[in-house]
C-alpha cells in the first residue's frame, strides 16, 4: 500500500521544500491502513520509554525502535525513501542505519531553537511523522526569507527537515496539556558518510543498545562505506 502512495506526490513538493530553505510540512502522509498499523503497534511501546539525556530537549521521553519491529520495516523502506526524496527533489534518498526513534512530549516539555546536528556528509533529511497529538505545542521553523512559519502537526503528518548548517532552524513549544507521540526517522544520500555526530547521538539515546554503537564503530574502523570519525562527546544532541 505504500507504493500506491507514491503516485500522490505533488510536482510542486521539491521546489517547495528547497525555496523554504530545507523544511517542509505535509499531511496524510501513510495510506489510513499502514498508520493505523504503526500506531498500533507503537501504543505498546510507550512503556518503555525513558527520558532523553544529552538533549536540548527538555524532558522529552524516548526510545530506538526495534530493527525488527513492523514498524521499522515499514518505514525505514526503500519506497518510504522514494517518497521522501521526492518530496525533497533530492535525486536518491536511502534510509539510514541511524536508529529511528520513538519520542513523547508531556507536560512540561519542549525543545529549544536549533539546526539538527550533521549526522552524514552530505547532510541527512530528517522525518517527523506525528502519531498521536493532543497537546497544545506547536513546531516552529524560520523560512528561508527570515520569516517564521508553524504547524500543530496533524495525526499521520510529516516534517521534513534538511539538517546541518544549512537547514532551517527550529523548536517545538513548551507542552502545557496533552501529548504528542512522534516517530523521527533519517534518510541520507548514497554514499554518505558518517560524521563524528553521528556516534555522539547513538551514545545518547535513552536505553540505546550496545551492538548499535559498535556496529557503527566497526564499520567506521574498517573504513568502509559510510564511515567517519570518532566522536567528540561534548555538544549535547541537537536533532
């Protein structure tokens, strides 16, 4: 069902993503069948998550998501990367062997103003697909013309963020009632490489797996494809 989504893409999405300055916002993103299916199953995640370290968030809960899990195989796909990439105008898009990450916004949450961290070089896509919304926080971005532009992201919605200093910056507003429940997932460019951000947001994810981080760390150590630095540790995680 995926791939029949892909022919709603609109001709006009690329040049909107890049003349905004690397952000763009759209709604009923998954067929009603394939989001209600990852909710499903993302519900009976939310016992397991733990608040965020490291983060300019502030108490943000989170968790990676299971490789394994159905939720991961449906959108971490190579037709969920199609949309994206078309959606962006970038030629080819690929999803990332960067965890994709479970996060609630309670009360009293929120996130600062800030550009995501350069995961790759070239820069990686980030993707905001909201699941459940019922708090009063908005997203926040500054277009490319200096103004500010906003959304109460709908159910099934996506942002799409270009990350790195040249991406737009960004936050979510202070929570005061309700709960917003997203998935954040990273896409990037054939041939990427790691950067040394890469290894400083994997150590900071709350009960990240070990094999995650040294999978990476022995693909980097091999030099093989998509393999970067070792990390500096004293920036906080700004994604």
């Amino acid at each position: 069902m995926l791939l029949a989504v892909l022919a709603l893409v609109a001709h006009s999405a690329p040049t909107a993503f890049v003349s905004n300055g690397g952000v763009l916002y759209r709604e009923r993103f998954l067929s009603p069948a394939d989001f209600e299916a990852i909710r499903r199953e993302c519900r009976t995640l939310r016992g397991g998550m733990r608040a965020e370290k490291d983060s300019i968030a502030l108490r943000r809960m989170g968790l990676c998501l299971d490789r394994r899990s159905h939720t991961h195989a449906m959108l971490m796909s190579e037709a969920v990367a199609s949309r994206i990439a078309a959606l962006t105008g970038v030629p080819r898009l690929e999803p990332s062997d960067f965890p994709a990450e479970l996060r609630q916004y309670g009360a009293g949450a929120s996130m600062g103003w800030h550009r995501d961290d350069a995961l790759y070089s070239p820069p990686q896509t980030e993707v905001i697909l909201t699941l459940e919304n019922t708090a009063d926080c908005f997203t926040e971005w500054v277009c490319a013309d200096g103004g500010r532009d906003s959304a109460w992201t709908t159910p099934n919605s996506v942002l799409l963020v270009r990350a790195g200093e040249g991406g737009p910056s960004h936050r979510v507003t202070p929570v005061k009632r309700g709960e917003r429940t997203i998935v954040k997932l990273v896409f990037h460019e054939p041939d990427a490489e790691r950067s040394a951000s890469f290894y400083d947001h994997i150590n900071s994810f709350p009960g990240a797996q070990r094999s995650v981080a040294e999978r990476a760390r022995a693909l980097a150590e091999r030099g093989g494809p998509g393999s970067g630095g070792k990390a500096s540790r004293a920036a906080r995680r700004r994604s």
